[in-house]
C-alpha cells in the first residue's frame, strides 16, 4: 500500500513573517535592558564633598574612599540630579602628595580656577584652566607651615583680602584661620588665629575622647555677619554632625548657633552625616552637600547627600539656618 506523502512541518520560510513580528517588540525590550546596564545608576562615595558652580553646570570634588591615594575625581550635573563622571580632577603625578588626600575646595579667580585640597596631612594649591581640571602644580610643594593642617577653605571677601580656613591637629582638631597673599601662595604666621575647637560636654564631644575633632570649614558672607559651618566628633562615630558660628568679622570671635547641630543622623536618618560644603544653586537656593556612613555597621565607602538649607532672618539681624525636613537626598551618577 503506498502512503500519500504530505509533509507535518510548514516550510521555515512561512514562519519568516511571524518570526520578524516577534522581534520587532522583542528588540526594543532587549534595547531598553541593555542600555538600562549601561547608565545604571550608581551611588556617589565622594565624602567630604563640595560642588563648583560654573556658567550653568555644577562640579562635584570629594574624597574618593575607594582610591584616596590617587587624587581626585570630578562629577557634573546641569540640575543637581543627573550627575556625570568626568575623570580625574587632580592626579598625584601632577601635583604635591602620596598618600591621603582629602576634602577638596574649588574657586574661580581671575579667570583661572584652583583647587586647595589636603595631601600627606598638608595642604596645597593647584590651578586649572577647567573648572573639571586637570588641577597641576608647576611646584610640587605644599604650603609652609610647621604644623599637620587639614581640611582647606578659601575665602575671598568683598574687599579682596584673603583668609584661609583649615583645620590644625593640635591636641585634637582645632579649626584656624590666617590671611593669605590673593596668588593664594602662602599664610601670614603673624595672623593665624584659633576660630573654635570642641566644647566638652556638649554634641561636639558626644564620644568623649581624648582627642577632640572640630572640622571641615566653610564660610559664606549674608548681609554683615559671617558664617562658619563645621562638623565636630570623629567622622567615624555615628554622632558625626554639623553645626555653624557666627561673627561679625571673618576672624571672629565666633559665636555658636545653638547648643545642638542642625544636621545630624536624627534629622538625615543615616549615621556619620557631616563634613560638606554650603552653596547656592541656579535657583538661588541654599544646599550643603556632605556625606553620610555606608551603613549602619560599616563607615566606608561613605555615600555624598545633599539637603537644602532653610534661612530666616532673625530680630537681631543674624540669619538662622536650618536643614529643610525632607528634603534628605543621596546623590548618583550614571555609570557602567
């Protein structure tokens, strides 16, 4: 008996119009996911953060807690949200250092742009034509001076006159400011004066220790007073926290706020939130920009927030600052 031969299977090529219908909503799909991995967002670690703001773009330096051997990194972002990697800012090879460095200040003057940031617990200057450098030293020297100082902040006043805000390790942190030459070179010995150190028994001291920490200046000018934001306990402790003096003069004397932070792991939510810098964004809105602990059980790498301060003038005249609730935020970038 023969048997009629008729095939069970469709010729492949009538499959073909199916087959192209499926990948075209495939396709995208796969697209979408591929470069999803791509721009991933990642956290920012940058701790002892500040943002340069410069014709409409805003420049992130910090500590990088996963090379701080190295030098330094530069991010930007055109709205404080979406945030960028640029390179290296500032590489060891180009400038003074080995080994720690730290806490980063950028400033523009005269149409150059410069970097104070701390290296082999000294401090140095650098310049750049680029607010995102590369920073460089045609001398690979620090400042002079005879004592470990940390934690730079430049401040240029109306007037021109320089002052140069650090922190000494002297029998603890101690927070100092001298006036310096406007080539930003050097710090007049004779005019070096002690702004503040830890008061025992209060927020400052909440560990107790021995060796007492005041640190991370940044001063800004409202009005006729001046305003010296700092973070005190050791950055390890989870009572890492912010709080500002004020004064009628950039040298002092200074006179606490208040007798608690206005920035601190009860208002953020996250332990070790100090060490940042105040600016003004493109909406003339006040931020400090600081970093927080990892977790709570590990300090390192340390995560870059950013909140926006709220300030009122009081009867006296003196601006009251205060963090704006809720507006708590970690700071990422878009990264492979």
């Amino acid at each position: 008996m023969r048997i009629a031969q008729h095939s069970l299977a469709r010729p492949i090529w009538k499959y073909l119009p199916s087959f192209i219908q499926h990948l075209r909503v495939l396709v995208p799909f796969l697209l979408i996911s591929f470069v999803g991995r791509a721009v991933a967002q990642q956290p920012l670690h940058q701790a002892d953060p500040t943002v340069f703001l410069h014709d409409h773009t805003y420049y992130l330096f910090g500590t990088n807690d996963q090379g701080s051997n190295e030098g330094f990194l530069v991010y930007s972002s055109p709205d404080l949200v979406a945030w960028k990697l640029e390179g290296p800012a500032l590489s060891k090879s180009d400038a003074f250092g080995e080994a720690g460095f730290w806490a980063p200040q950028v400033w523009a003057h005269q149409g150059k742009f410069y970097m104070a940031y701390t290296a082999n617990e000294q401090i140095a200057i650098a310049v750049s034509e680029h607010p995102a450098g590369p920073y460089k030293q045609s001398d690979h020297r620090p400042l002079a001076s005879a004592q470990r100082q940390i934690d730079p902040f430049v401040f240029v006043d109306e007037d021109g006159a320089v002052y140069f805000y650090h922190v000494r390790l002297q029998e603890g942190n101690r927070i100092f400011v001298g006036k310096m030459d406007d080539g930003f070179s050097a710090v007049d010995p004779a005019t070096l004066k002690e702004c503040l150190s830890v008061i025992p028994g209060t927020w400052e001291d909440a560990a107790s220790t021995e060796w007492k920490v005041a640190e991370g200046p940044t001063v800004i000018k409202r009005g006729k007073h001046y305003y010296l934001f700092y973070s005190a306990n050791d950055f390890r402790h989870p009572g890492y926290a912010v709080g500002y003096a004020v004064s009628d003069s950039p040298t002092g004397p200074w006179r606490r706020h208040a007798d608690k932070p206005i920035i601190n792991s009860k208002r953020t939510g996250h332990p070790g939130s100090g060490h940042g810098d105040v600016f003004e964004g493109k909406d003339g809105q006040l931020y400090y920009v600081f970093h927080t602990h990892y977790s709570d059980d590990s300090v390192a790498p340390r995560k870059t927030a950013i909140v926006r301060l709220s300030a009122e003038l009081s009867p006296s005249g003196e601006t009251l600052f205060s963090m704006d609730a809720g507006s708590f935020r970690f700071l990422n970038y878009q990264g492979p």
